[in-house]
C-alpha cells in the first residue's frame, strides 16, 4: 500500500494519505485517474480527516479507494471496513420498508397518516380545508411540515416517551398537506412509528430482520455500540476560525433513526446498491431479493417536480441542466446524457455522505467521510460525470423484447414501400387509419418518397423503444427513408400510426421536417 504525507493544518503534525484501491475492470485506467483525482481533492478541500468512496457495477465493486485516517489520535486509516454514520441515505431505506408493507397489503400509501399514529388526530391543521397528512406525504415531504434538519439531527437518541411528549406538542406546519415539498426529518420518523405500528417489531428489528440480514450487511447497523471502536469513523468538526478539529459528540440509536441512523462500511453499502440496481429492468425470472424487484422499483413513482438544477460538481456549471423531482427518499434527476439519476445525501454532526445511482446503466458512486456535514454531494456529482462521459458508460437499449407483431409490421412496411402502394402487403391496420389519412394521400406520398430516394438498399432493423413501438431509418440510392410504427392496443395489434420520410438536411446537418402533417 502505498502511502504519502500531508502537512495538518490542525494539529501540525502529519497526517497519512492512504490510497486504497480496489479492482477496476470496468473502467479505463484514464477514467480510474480522473475519478481518484477527484476526490483526493475533495478530501484535502473539505478538510474531512477521512474519506472513502465506491464505484459499483454489475453487483460488484468496481473501484474503491479510501484517503486519510477514521481516528486523528491515533492515525488509524480509513478502510474498506470502516464504518461511517450516512445519516439521510437511511431514508431510502425506510421508504422501501414502507413500500413493502404495502406490497403485503398492511397499509396504503393514501391513508391518513392518524390511522397508524393516533396522535395527529389532535393537531391543528394550517388552514380550515387543509386535508389530511397521508403516508405518502411523509415519504414524499409532502406533509407541509416545516425542515428540520439542525433539530432533528440532535434528536437522534430520543426514547419513544420524549417523542410521544413532541407529538402531543406538534405544531409543525409551514404550509397546508399535499401544496409544497419541504424536507422534513419529523416525517421520517413518523414513518417509523407507522412502520412498528403495522408489524408489531421495532423499526431496527424490522429493519435488521427484512432488509441487512438478507443482504448479509454484518457490518451495518443503527446502533453504533456493535460496532467495535476500532471499526468507526470518529466524527469530527472542522473549526475554520480556530484552524483545527474538534470531536462531535456521539450521536445514540433511538426513535429518531428512521430518518437517519443507519452506520455502514464501503464494503457493505456496495452490496445493498448492486442489489438495489438489480431491480431494474423489469424482467422475467427469479425475484430473490428481501424485497420484490417491483416494490425497489416503485420508489421512483410520485416524484414531486421541482425544477431545473445544474448539476454539482466541477465542471457542473458547464453541463446541461437537469430536470428534479424528489420520490420516495430518492432525488430523481433527468440528464441529458447520463439520463435518469437517483440521488440522496447524508449530513451529521461529524459525517457527510452521498450516493448516486444510474438504475437503468447499472453504476453507482457513493462516498462518505468523517467531517461536519461533509460535501460528499460535490465529488460524487463529478465522479459520475467522468463516468457518464467515458466509453464504460453505453446507454442501454430498451430492455423489453418487442412484441412479435410488431417486427411483422416492420416487414409488412418495407413490402408497402417497395410497391409504392399502401395495401401492397397484407398488413392489418386499426380502424383509425385510414380516417387520419386517406389511401389515396398515403400513395401518393409513397410515390414522391420513392422518387426522391429511389429504391431503399441497406436496412438496420427496427430499433424499439417499447414493445409495441420503434423507429428505423433505411439507406436508399438517393438518400434515406426514417419512419415510425405505433400498434394499437387491442389485439390483434394492428398499426395505429405509421410515419415514413425522406430525410433532408440544413446546412449544419440537422433534420428538415418536409412533411409535418404526414402521419
């Protein structure tokens, strides 16, 4: 292992820079380079004494390498099996706790929240039509509760009496149920009454017991004390003004860690994002998983539009904008290459951490360290740039195999092409058809296509992007032919819409759509 020094700009004594790697089989030695380079320099700029991050790829590590030490007292480095605390990232966690029980049909989403925490019956609404707060409000932070985050962190350890003593005071509206996004902690928590209220079992035994045994995560846990000291991060605080590191205090397990509790190493956490990512596509075939593939998948539904982003990270500000929306514990993210993004991040006293993950690519990229709040966020963002932009990131096909019937379709086009006629094949068509454009007007088009281009000489197959659509462009003599076939829905799935033309080009290479009214 090798190893070099920095100067402590805390302690002024020398701290140890301890690069650990893991096998990169799936990435370019240039993009391994630029990835380590990355958060190298987010460990040394946020002043985080540890840092550690992963890159997952078909169920397994893909890359990993760990900088500085989990203990400034003793210089111990961060490893593999180093645990740090991921505080909000355990929101994904409860929130597919939640969808499960509902996959079982012991709760729904759209129930009121009092059915399973008979308290919030006395609270005050914010307004005299305010409906009531829902399961999927608190999933969603869509219950109009005010955010929370620096009172909330401190409650972690709290006993099941001080929080019924904060229910029964609850006045934690800042806008009414279900007419603004607000991130709120308390939601989370409220989750985790629900979640006991239904099974009858703590939400860490029916965490332990549902989701960490079956993934054999032995060393993740909501209860430090089981981990043993010499496997923690120790939590620290950068103090800018007094140029050095103080120790935050220990944070216990209590009623508040649904919204965040959850301590885990590299080692484990890749383990529960290669199974995570393995929900997707939806497929045939075993579902193993603690967990139903559809249930992971459908933490994704209800996203709460919000906005535009640039993306974080170094070169973000040069990079296309980003649709948001927030899920069910996950930010949804929309990119222009890199295409959909699930995101969450985790901030402590003494931790900071974040997680992305591309479900329909298959790549993940976590990190985490042991400061304040660290910004975790900023590197992740840019490491998975580096990957989205590197030629180990291909953008799957549609993973579904498309209906048969529309392959014979596809024949059945290139026969009404060939002879210039639109019944010259025996293709089925819905009763729509014809009333959209008239045989005569779809000959007539056929003619001035195949006069334009001429015979069609080299065919690519149909590309579908759903099993009962896709696209196809031909190279024909004097150019080429791009079309579009929609099936009806009803069996026996004749074509509902059909579009053909004659590619033409403007000056910079774009396509000039010659035939806007053509069906």
């Amino acid at each position: 292992m090798k190893s070099f020094y920095i100067a402590s700009l805390s302690l002024g004594a020398m701290l140890t820079l301890s690069p650990m790697s893991a096998s990169a089989e799936k990435l370019p030695k240039s993009v391994v380079a630029d990835l380590d380079a990355t958060f190298e320099n987010a460990y040394l700029d946020t002043r985080s004494p540890g840092m550690i991050y992963g890159v997952v790829k078909d169920n397994k590590m893909a890359h990993m390498k760990a900088f500085g030490v989990r203990d400034l007292e003793n210089n111990a480095p961060v490893t593999k099996d180093t645990a740090f605390r991921i505080a909000s990232m355990t929101k994904m966690m409860t929130s597919l706790l939640i969808h499960d029980l509902a996959d079982q049909g012991k709760l729904a989403l759209d129930d009121p929240a009092e059915k399973y925490v008979p308290v919030l019956k006395t609270w005050k609404y914010p307004t005299t039509d305010s409906r009531k707060v829902t399961v999927r409000d608190f999933v969603n932070h869509t219950a109009g509760f005010v955010t929370d985050d620096p009172w909330a962190d401190r409650q972690l350890g709290v006993s099941q009496e001080t929080l019924d003593e904060y229910l029964e005071n609850a006045a934690p509206f800042s806008h009414a149920p279900g007419t603004h996004w607000e991130y709120s902690n308390l939601g989370y928590t409220l989750l985790g009454q629900i979640i006991e209220k239904v099974t009858g079992q703590t939400y860490a035994d029916y965490m332990q017991t549902r989701l960490l045994d079956p993934l054999n995560l032995k060393d993740t846990h909501l209860d430090g004390n089981k981990i043993p000291e010499n496997q923690k991060a120790k939590a620290y605080n950068w103090i800018v003004e007094d140029n050095k590191y103080i120790d935050e205090p220990y944070l216990a397990s209590g009623t508040f860690d649904p919204l965040g509790g959850i301590w885990t190493t590299a080692s484990d956490y890749q383990k529960f994002i290669s199974w995570f990512l393995s929900a997707w596509p939806a497929r045939d075939g075993a579902d193993n998983g603690p967990i139903p593939r559809r249930v992971v998948r459908s933490v994704t539904d209800t996203q709460r539009l919000m906005g535009t982003r640039s993306r974080l990270g170094i070169t973000g500000q040069s990079d296309c904008e980003m649709a948001v929306a927030y899920a069910m514990g996950l930010g949804v993210y929309d990119h222009c290459d890199a295409g959909m993004l699930l995101t969450h991040g985790g901030g402590f006293p003494g931790y900071g951490s974040y997680v992305i993950m591309s479900p329909h690519e298959g790549w993940g990229v976590f990190g985490f360290g042991n400061e304040t709040y660290g910004k975790a966020r900023y590197p992740t963002w840019e490491a998975m740039a580096i990957i989205a932009s590197s030629g180990a990131y291909t953008v799957s096909e549609y993973p579904l195999a498309a209906d048969p019937q529309l392959l014979k379709s596809y024949d059945q086009v290139k026969a009404i092409y060939a002879a210039e006629d639109i019944n010259g094949s025996d293709t089925q068509f819905a009763n729509n058809f014809f009333m959209d454009r008239s045989e005569d007007r779809w000959n007539r088009q056929l003619k001035e296509i195949k006069a334009e281009v001429g015979e069609c000489t080299k065919d690519n197959g149909i590309s579908h992007d759903g099993r009962l659509t896709g696209s196809f462009s031909w190279h024909c003599e004097r150019g080429r032919v791009k079309g579009r076939i929609t099936l009806m829905p009803v069996k026996p799935l004749p074509i509902q819409k059909l579009h053909l033309r004659a590619v033409v080009r403007d000056g910079r290479g774009s396509d000039v759509n010659m035939d806007s009214d053509f069906h």
